[in-house]
C-alpha cells in the first residue's frame, strides 16, 4: 500500500479569510507559538506554551518554561480545555533562534516561536 505525503493542506474559506484579515491589519494575530505534527502536518497555535512534568504514577508534578526530557509540551488556554496536549519528550533533535524539534513517545513535532519580539 503507498502512502501518499501531502505537502500542502488545503486552506479552507475560514482560514483564507483570517489570513487575509490578518495581512491588511483588520485583526491581530493572537498566536506566539505554532506546534506542527510531522507526520500529517497537523498544525495548532495558541499564545502560550508551558512544559508539564509528571510524577511515577502518570500524575502532573510541575510545570515550566522550558522543554527537557519526559515533559509534555501544552498550548494555551491553560484550563481543562487545552487546545494540544504532546505526549512525553523523549529527545530534542533541533534547536534554533525561534525553533525546537523534538521526537515524543509517539511523534515528532516542530515547535515555532512566532512573535520572536516577544
């Protein structure tokens, strides 16, 4: 069985709307960070991100700035209603100004720093 990559998703009305709402000014973009999924090109953005880490028994233990091994990258709003959830880091395989690649127990995901004035 082949498997076909998509190297572009297709915008939909809504998304072709914002973005050009956002290229004239009519609205500002609210997004700091853009998380992509690489394996199907999922994308989600929020404001904030923050690192959880978790206790022996699977339980939330802290939470912080930065990635390290075994934290679980989150996305804004910070609530029971969380916008994306990343399973585990397990290994960082890029850094850069602005940008980190890194593989999860299941994934690998690029992580964007948007507004890098912020």
């Amino acid at each position: 069985m082949s498997k076909i990559k998509q190297d572009k998703i297709p915008m939909t009305l809504e998304d072709n709307v914002m973005k050009v709402a956002l290229e004239q000014g009519v609205i500002e973009n609210e997004f700091n960070w853009k998380l992509v999924r690489e394996r199907d090109g999922l994308t989600n953005q929020s404001k904030e991100v923050m690192w959880v880490e978790w206790n022996e028994e699977g339980r939330f233990k802290s939470k912080h700035d930065e990635p390290a091994i075994g934290r679980s990258l989150i996305m804004s709003p910070f609530n029971q209603f969380f916008t994306w959830q990343t399973t585990s880091l397990t290994e960082v395989l890029e850094v850069r100004d602005n940008f980190l690649k890194f593989r999860t127990n299941n994934s690998v995901y690029e992580l964007w720093k948007l507004n890098a004035n912020d």
